[in-house]
C-alpha cells in the first residue's frame, strides 16, 4: 500500500493544488528538502492580512534536530502526538491578537493566521508535500516552552512531510485516511439576498 | 495606463497564484463569468477546517443584480464603499461560531474562514481575477440587513473582478495602488526553539 491519492470531488473546476491538498495522518519517514520548507514559509508571508498587519509566527521544528523536535510535539495532545511523531517535520502557529500601527485588538488576527497556514498548505501541496493541520494542542503549555510572549496566542499544531503509507496507522485511524474528503454542497454556504437563500451561482 | 502587475518579491520560489495574488482598489467594470465566480465559491469549499467544521459562509452579490449589490455595498464602511462600488462582484463572509458536531465554541471559526477566503483569492489569482478583502464592514448591519443568525459572525468584505487602471483611483489611493508589496522578512516571523530566535531554516 502507498499514500492514498485524495482529489477533492469538485461541482467546478479549481486548480490542483487547491484540489489535491488534504490531510494526512500517515506521513513518510522521508526528511523535507530545506528549501522546500523555505519556499512553505514564503508562501505563507504573502497572504493577505488586514492592514497588512501580518500576525502570524511560526515555531518550526524537523526530525534532524530530535530535542525541539520532541518539545513541539509535547505541544499537541496525546492522540495527535501518537501519529504525528513519525511526520519529519512539525510546527505550531501563533498569532499577534493586536495591530502594530495603532496597539487596538486585531479582530482578524486568527482569520488571518488561517490565510497564511492556507498559503502554506498550498504550496506543499504543490511539492507533493502535504499539512496536517491540528486544534488538538495545548496552547499554554506551548507559550511556557517555547516563551511565546504575552499579546500573543498560540494557535495551532502542525504535523508535515510527503504522505506515507496508511496501513501503519492503527484500524480506525486507517479507515479516516482512506475515506473520501467531504464537504457541504456549496448551496448551504453562499447565499444571496437574504441569509440562507442559496446564490444562483452555485444551485445545482 | 492599465492593471499594475505585481507579483512578489519572494525570498525562495513559490506557486504563481500565491505570488501573483493581490488586493487591488481599481477594478475592471468587465462582468465576472458565473462559472468562474462557482469555482472561487468552489476552490473556498475545500479549504481546511478543525473538525472540517466549514465555518464558512458567503453572501454574494453581482453587479447585475443591482440592489442586492447595494445592500452588501452597504455593509461596507464609506471609505470602502467609495471604490468597492465600481468592482463587479461583492461580497461578505460569516463565521459560524459553534462546532456543529457538539455546540461547543469553535475557536478556529475566524481561522478557518480565513483559509477559505485565502483558496478562493488564489483561485481568483489563477483566472487573472483579483479579490479585495476589507475589515472595514459594519457587522451589525449586515447582520440586520441579511438576518444573520446568532452564533454567527459577520468576518469581512469583498470587493472581486478583474484588477483595472489605477488612473481612476484618487491620487493617494492610486499611489498606493501602484506601491511594490511589502512584508516581514521571514525571520522575523518563523521560530526554532524559543520565540524570536530564527529559524536555521529562513536564515538570511
């Protein structure tokens, strides 16, 4: 068995690497190449944020440096941990909650994290690469360890590298990642004129 | 004078459509073809999402449904008002605050709305449309205006077309239209071991 190939069943054309993203568990034990990583990183810099305020960090950590390596990982909670040890490479996002030109709260600080770790899954995607990214993990036991100061909030976990083979993942784990992906049709989310209303863009 | 071109100024090589994505103000009264504007809708549907809770909605409206485009017009703040109204499409999106799966506050809600918008700005990117994304909205009244439903959050606004002559902007807007894109060098951002040491990775 090899990595599974999971397009996404589109109702409209989207580009394939938009189509091809998903997320794995089953991660190969292959190192990513540094600049690869480099050119993830990049992508995620050139997302939009509002005001341009860029409020994303990220603590990056891969397999060839084991001791902050295994301090990221103690970061997400102990299911997520029990796969996304044997990816080569994990990370965790943090967000700035205030803008920088004037110190009032950033209500896009999330939103905008969210664009850039959009960015960077795309541009793995691109590469073979692929994210999985994780709301399981503790994000004050990351802010004592890795010093993540106060203004700032630790967001998510990152689990990354080339899709491995699923059947080294435990039954019901395997079972999610060979599933097909889902999603709602596009007439529950876009509407117009008046909440719930689907658009003639997207009716069936 | 005709559309700016401005990709980025990247640091390691990435994906066209994330360097070629911007925000522009001026934008071509040119229609946006509906199967185009499906699969920016489309490309948005398969973003990622914790617990693939898809947070995300979207309230669309095109200028050829003219007082509907008004009423999302709207919603925007006057400033915004004053070059989003030439743009072909707008729009808004929401974020349901809850996960589906149990009630509990989802605290992705604005991160995950934020990845859909990302997939549908590159998707834009790739047919040579442009979206502009906008934090100045008046929430409440698009709530009112659309019967928004508690447990949801209006995010932001959209202006989307083709991107167009900036000589029709105002002096300080057409300035800035034309300005190089700018961000944080990547080491000011992305982190090994402790919080503001760069990463080996995006050493300079």
């Amino acid at each position: 068995m090899t990595a599974p190939h999971k397009p996404a069943s589109t109702s409209a054309p989207i580009h394939h690497i938009i189509s091809h993203r998903w997320s794995p568990r089953a991660f190969d034990s292959r190192p990513v190449e540094p600049e690869k990583l480099r050119s993830l990183l990049e992508a995620a810099r050139w997302a939009a944020s509002a005001y341009n305020a860029q409020p994303w960090s990220f603590i990056v950590a891969t397999k060839d440096d084991p001791e902050n390596f295994q301090r990221v990982l103690e970061c997400f909670v102990e299911f997520n941990q029990s796969w996304a040890r044997h990816a080569p490479v994990v990370a965790l996002t943090a967000a700035f909650l205030k803008f920088p030109h004037n110190g009032q709260p950033n209500r896009y600080a999330f939103h905008d994290v969210g664009q850039a770790a959009a960015n960077l899954a795309l541009q793995a995607a691109e590469f073979g690469l692929q994210i999985h990214q994780m709301a399981g993990i503790d994000p004050e036991k990351a802010r004592k360890t890795f010093g993540v100061p106060p203004d700032y909030e630790v967001v998510s976990g990152i689990a990354l590298g080339y899709p491995g083979d699923p059947a080294a993942l435990p039954d019901q784990l395997r079972e999610r990642e060979l599933a097909a992906r889902e999603r709602k049709p596009l007439a529950a989310f876009v509407y117009a004129g008046q909440w719930g209303n689907p658009s003639p863009l997207v009716k069936p």
